[in-house]
C-alpha cells in the first residue's frame, strides 16, 4: 500500500532500504559462499591454477583480474573477468609424427 | 505397530527446538496418538524441565544404550496427558555416550511402542547432530526470522539432504509480525525464498511472552487455549496429523495499524 509518508519520501528522493531488505541480500549472498562449499583460500588456489594456465596462451593483467563465485536464479556461476594484454603468439605443437595423408 | 520418527533440528541454539517438541509432542499425544519424546541433547538435559518432570527422572537414554535398565523403566509418563512418555538425556555424559548405531536401534524399539517418536536434537553439527538425526524418518527444521538462525538452517538442510533426510519440513519460530509490517523482520515467504523450494512450512509460531511463562510453571502451551503461541502448535499437530490448515492471521489489524498504514508509520 502507498501510503503518504512514501509518497513524500518519493517526492524528496529519500528512499531508505528496510532491514529486511538488507538482511535478504546479505543471506543470499553468504549462502552462495556457503553452498559452494568453496573457501576463498580454495578460490585463491584456483585463481592462481587458472593464471597458469592462462599465461601459457596469454599475456594477462594478473592485478586486474577476478574470479568469483556468482548467483543468477537458483544457479551459482564461475564468472571470471581476465583482461588480456596481449595474445602470446606460439607455434602449435604437432599432434602426430605419424604421415596421415592430411597435410598440416 | 511402526510408528513414525520426526527429529526437531536447527543447527543453532536458542531458537527453540526444545519448545517445538514438548509442545508438537504433548499435542500428538492429546490428539490421542502414543508418543514418546527423546532427548538427545545429552549433558545439556532440559526437555524435562519445559515438560516438567525434571524431578521424576531416575534412568536416562544413556543407561538404556548401555544396558543398565531396561528402556520401559526409564521412560516417565506425563503427568497431564496420557499416552505421552519422555525419555530424559543424561546431564553427567557427553555427546559421544550414545552413537548412530545405538540410536537408530532404540528409535527401531521405541517405533514399535508409539505411534510417534519425537526427538529433540542438540544444537550443533557435530556427532551430537549425526547421532539424533540416525534413526528419523522425517526432520523438522526450527528456524527464526533472523540472519544468523537462517544461515544456520540452510546448513543443516544440507546436511539433513546428505543424511537421506530430504524435503524438511520448517517452523518459522519467533516471528514479530508488527516488525515485519514496518519492514525490520523477515517474513516467511521471505525464509522459504533464502533456504530455496526443498522445504515445506509447517507452522509458523508467533513470538509470545506466554512460552516463557510456560517454561516458568513447565507446562506446554499448546495446552492454554487462550494463547496464540498455543493455537499456532495445535494447528502444526494438525497439519503432521495430515489436515489441511490455514496459516494463522498474525497480523495486528485494528484500526491503529490501519490509522497508521494511512500516514505511513507502518507497512
């Protein structure tokens, strides 16, 4: 129900949060971390595997990047943003030694 | 006969596991269903004292296991209702006294015996939790509109799910809907949101100074019929009985809060 008091709040630009509001976010939030069963020093081990990984195709910014746990809905995503300064450029390794009629 | 084994859980303590079973238990019982309640909240003993027949106990869970007396000399007969008995934990052991196995065989025994057996579970995740919850059918998760007690729960549906405890079912235990009305409490469609569809809301339990007063004399509310506390227990022993009930109204109508609402000093 609108009421006045918010209508003047509206009118003033003073919209305060409720505390269960907040509550909510801040549980959905930690129950993410929860549920992933993932500590943020295991986090840290995957994020460091991760820029091994990485460096060995890409030059990245190692400062810049983050790699969190995230909800959307009912699901928890990975979400990783990894600037890349530059793509290495490599010979690729040949597969086979092995003549296969295909020339590579 | 096999009667049906609900363990009362919550991970954390204080929002009211030991309320939720004297008074479902007493209730089951004035429904005229044989119970028996089990505390195994062992060295921290108080299902006794709420129910009081604190002075009463002679044998406790922990001799049963351990064969020193036989498991009908140590269960104590309700002094109100009849076909209700408790079977007290020990205040001088520990958690470790009694293991899954042993429990899962006295919870065999006593489901024999009683149409229900309901088991107050320590607070906790330890052996105490794994213990408690080794011989149940069915869990019911006590939880209150509050971060830390929410957090808590999820947990242990997890761990309830692991333990092939699945579909809890949840009490929402202490709700203020006046704060919940001024947007400063959690309401419970808000609860059942956080700690996802897996559990099905049993009751919802108003926050009521007459549970204290009833802790005082250890009498289980469910018993005054004047408290909405009371009326809110007697409707959860309906619902385990299978009806369909409503939830309560608990808001506070009334031409104030409306008053009120119009002004927007309240919700």
């Amino acid at each position: 129900m609108s009421s006045l008091l918010d209508f003047l709040n509206r009118l003033f630009g003073r919209v305060e949060k409720s505390s269960s509001d907040i509550a909510k976010k801040r549980l959905r939030l930690v129950l993410v971390q929860d549920r992933s069963n993932m500590s943020p020093e295991v986090l840290e081990e995957l994020k460091e595997e991760l820029i091994g990984v990485l460096t060995r195709y890409l030059e990245i910014d190692e400062v810049g990047m983050s790699v969190e746990l995230d909800k959307s809905d009912d699901s928890v995503a990975l979400v990783a943003s990894i600037p890349v300064k530059s793509v290495k450029v490599r010979v690729p390794k040949i597969r086979s030694l092995e003549p296969t009629g295909v020339s590579e | 006969m096999s009667g049906q084994v609900i363990v009362v859980t919550s991970g954390k303590g204080g929002v009211g596991k030991t309320t939720v079973v004297a008074n479902i238990g007493t209730g089951l019982a004035a429904a005229g269903h044989k119970t028996v309640l089990v505390d195994a909240d062992i060295g921290l003993r108080n299902l006794d004292l709420i129910m009081g027949l604190e002075n009463r106990i002679v044998y406790d869970i922990v001799d049963v296991v351990e064969g020193r007396c036989e498991l009908k000399k140590a269960l104590i007969r309700d002094k109100r209702v009849e076909g209700l008995q408790l079977l007290p934990a020990s205040q001088t052991r520990d958690k470790t006294a009694v293991s899954p196995e042993q429990m899962k065989e006295l919870c065999q025994q006593l489901r024999e015996e009683f149409d229900f057996v309901i088991i107050d579970c320590p607070a906790g995740i330890e052996h105490g939790f794994h213990t408690a919850v080794a011989g149940a059918d069915k869990a019911i998760v006590v939880s209150m509109p509050e971060v830390s007690a929410l957090r808590d729960a999820d947990k242990i549906v997890g761990l309830l799910e692991a333990s092939e405890l699945t579909d809890p079912y949840l009490i929402v235990n202490r709700i203020r809907m006046d704060m919940v009305q001024r947007g400063d409490m959690l309401d419970v469609n808000d609860m059942t949101d956080i700690l996802g569809l897996q559990v099905k809301v049993l009751g919802i339990v108003p926050d009521d100074q007459s549970i204290i007063v009833s802790a005082n004399r250890g009498e289980p509310i469910v018993l005054d019929n004047r408290s909405r506390a009371g009326q809110a227990f007697r409707n959860i022993v309906r619902r385990l009985q299978g009806e369909e009930v409503e939830f309560m109204d608990l808001s506070q109508g009334g031409l104030m809060l409306r008053l009120k609402r119009l002004v927007g000093l309240a919700k």
